[in-house]
C-alpha cells in the first residue's frame, strides 16, 4: 500500500506556489517548524527580497528533514549554508 502524500508550499502560500510531495507525517512535522518561522512569512505581498528569504528557509528545512530521516550529514551541511543567507534577507529587510 503506498502512503499518502501532501502538497506542501515551502515557503507558504503567500511567498512561492512551490511545491513538494511529502507524506503526512513529514508535511506536519515540516509544518510545524515552518510555524516557527518569523512572522512575516503568513504576510500577504512581502517583498522579493523577503519571499527569497521565506523560499531559502523552507529549502533549509526540508534539507534538514532529509539529514533526520537519513543521517547523511550532508543534508545538515548544506542546509547550514543557507543559514548565513536567510538571516541576512531577513534583517535587511
């Protein structure tokens, strides 16, 4: 039996209609910590500099989803490189 999968939006609605497949369980656990982010990412019209940052975090996040499901450090290493990236667009702004 295949598992269900979800649509998830990695940067929320409001910044990106990009998508990825996740099962339920990863798409609420992914949901969870997108629900830790800064505030401003449920804002409708932020800027591109602000939707870039909110699209870089939730690429960071589901990298970080594939380091816990898999343990290759990897996953966590270049999920750590956007760190520098994301905060920077987000005090900038």
């Amino acid at each position: 039996m295949r598992e269900r999968l979800e649509l998830h939006h990695i940067a929320g609605r409001n910044n990106s209609e990009m998508t990825v497949s996740l099962c339920v369980s990863c798409h609420n656990e992914i949901t969870r910590h997108q629900n830790t982010w800064d505030i401003r990412w449920t804002n409708q019209n932020n800027t591109e500099t602000l939707q870039n940052a909110f699209i870089m975090q939730g690429i960071r996040e589901l990298l970080l989803l594939k380091y816990v499901k898999t343990c290759d450090y990897t996953y966590y290493c270049l999920a750590d490189s956007l760190c520098y990236g994301i905060g920077k667009s987000l005090v900038s702004e």
